[in-house]
C-alpha cells in the first residue's frame, strides 16, 4: 500500500557555542522538511542556538520537537550511559521542558519528542526505560508525539499506554533483518539518488532491503535523515523532489495524524 502523504525529520541544532556539527546550514535544511527534533543541550545545543532553531522552525511552519539525549556532550550522546531509569528519565523530562518553553516564547507549541542517539536505542530495548518514559510524557506532554520505529518496544509501550507515536522510517541509515537500524558512530557519503530512490520505493511498498541482501516490510509515517551526515543537504533535496515528483505530499506529525494511519493511491 503505497503512502500517500509522510512527514520529513530532520535533528538540529545540534551544536554548541561557536562550534557546529553539520556542514549544512539549518535555514536551508528547515525549507525541506515538515517536522524539526531540535537538541536540548545534553549531546548538543545550547540556550541560544534552542531559541534560534524554534524560532526558524516557527517562521517555516515546521513542527517543533525535543531531542533530548544523555548528558554527553563530548560523545555528542552517541555513547550509553548507564543510570537508573527514573534518573534518565528525569534528564527527558527537564530537556523537554526547557525546549517547549522556547516553543511558547514563539508562538508555537511542542508537536513532539524523540530522544537522540544512544538513549533512542535504548529505549528501543529497555522495556521498563520506555515504560517510565511514556508514563512522564502522558504526565507532561499527553499530546506530543513519541518519534520511535514500529519495531520498538518505546512503540509497543507508547501505544498501550494511548500515547500518540510516529513511526519513522531512516533515510540514511542501513536496516538490519530485525527491522531496527544498524547503529553507526560515523557515517560517510551517501549517493542522494540512491537515497531518493530507497525512500520512495520505502513509501510505494512499505518494504526496504537490509544490510544482509533481504527485503523486509516497514510501517513508518515519517521519514529521517540526520543533519550531521555528509551531503545531506543534496540528500534532502533529492529526497523531497523525488516524493514530491511521485505524488507524495509532505505534512508536519500534527497534520499527518489527521489522516488514516493507513493512506494508499491507486
């Protein structure tokens, strides 16, 4: 069943004082996307550089999430950090926070959160950590949207628990037979047609090919790609013209979750 409509996410923000990470400028990735998971502080981002990607995602009707990670900004959050779940939950909740109140500073409101890095596939994994980090968001956040992969356990939580999810599918990152992504510190240069190409077969097929030569199906309503990989400002062009060019529209989470989960053509 081919999707007929998808959000587009994308992290940013993530830098820190005068340092950057992404070669891309986010003013120009911000006019390809439909939906922002901008870093709270902990692997990246400061007060600053938070106030100043709301306010770009407010001017570009881009909708706003938090991408709060483990307090590791020298590993940039990619590294696990061990602690017990009502404390890295509590690192969620107060990341959050500070990041909806930049959203209220502007105008706009917290569409989402999706946690970044290493504490996103832990998640995924750790049934209790989900447990208690959808139980603090239906305290704090009832509406926002978890971003996790259908395959998660943050999903299956998130679900019972009546929380609103979506599902992502990643652009620039390589699948594994379990339908989770292949975790990967470093990331080189990636083919943006080839990109293009896998996201739409991705939205006309609901299937992607693994790391392992298999094809596998894949249930996602928005799809990711990371600031930080090299090129990925011609991934993201490539992308959306390829999308737009095979009659997909793009649409932020709070507009897509008005539609039928199941949306086909043809």
């Amino acid at each position: 069943m081919a999707l007929a409509a998808v959000d587009i996410n994308c992290d940013m923000g993530e830098g820190f004082g005068q340092w950057r990470l992404a070669e891309a400028d986010d003013a120009a990735l911000m006019e390809l996307i439909s939906s922002a998971n901008i870093a709270t502080g902990f692997h990246a981002g400061d007060p600053s550089l938070m106030d100043a990607t709301v306010r770009l995602a407010a001017q570009h009707g881009v909708g706003i999430g938090a991408h709060p990670g483990y307090r590791d900004l020298q590993g940039f959050g990619r590294r696990r950090i061990e602690g017990a779940p009502e404390e890295i939950v509590n690192d969620i909740v107060y990341q959050t926070g500070a990041l909806r109140e930049f959203a209220r500073r502007h105008g706009a409101s917290l569409q989402h959160v999706k946690p970044h890095g290493a504490l996103y596939m832990e998640l995924a994994v750790n049934e209790e950590l989900s447990r208690s980090f959808v139980h603090a968001m239906q305290a704090t956040a009832p509406n926002a949207f978890i971003y996790c992969m259908d395959v998660s356990l943050t999903h299956r939580v998130a679900v019972e628990a009546g929380q609103p999810v979506i599902r992502e599918f990643y652009a620039d990152r390589d699948y594994g037979r379990s339908g989770s992504i292949v975790f990967t510190r470093r990331t080189g240069k990636l083919d943006p047609a080839a990109i293009a190409d896998k996201v739409v077969r991705a939205c006309r097929e609901q299937r992607v090919r693994t790391v392992e030569g298999d094809d596998i199906d894949i249930a996602f309503d928005s799809i990711c790609f990371h600031s930080d990989t090299p090129g990925s400002l011609a991934i993201a062009r490539a992308m959306r013209a390829a999308l737009v060019a095979d009659g997909i529209k793009i649409m932020p989470a709070s507009e897509l979750a008005h539609l039928p989960r199941a949306i086909t053509r043809g």
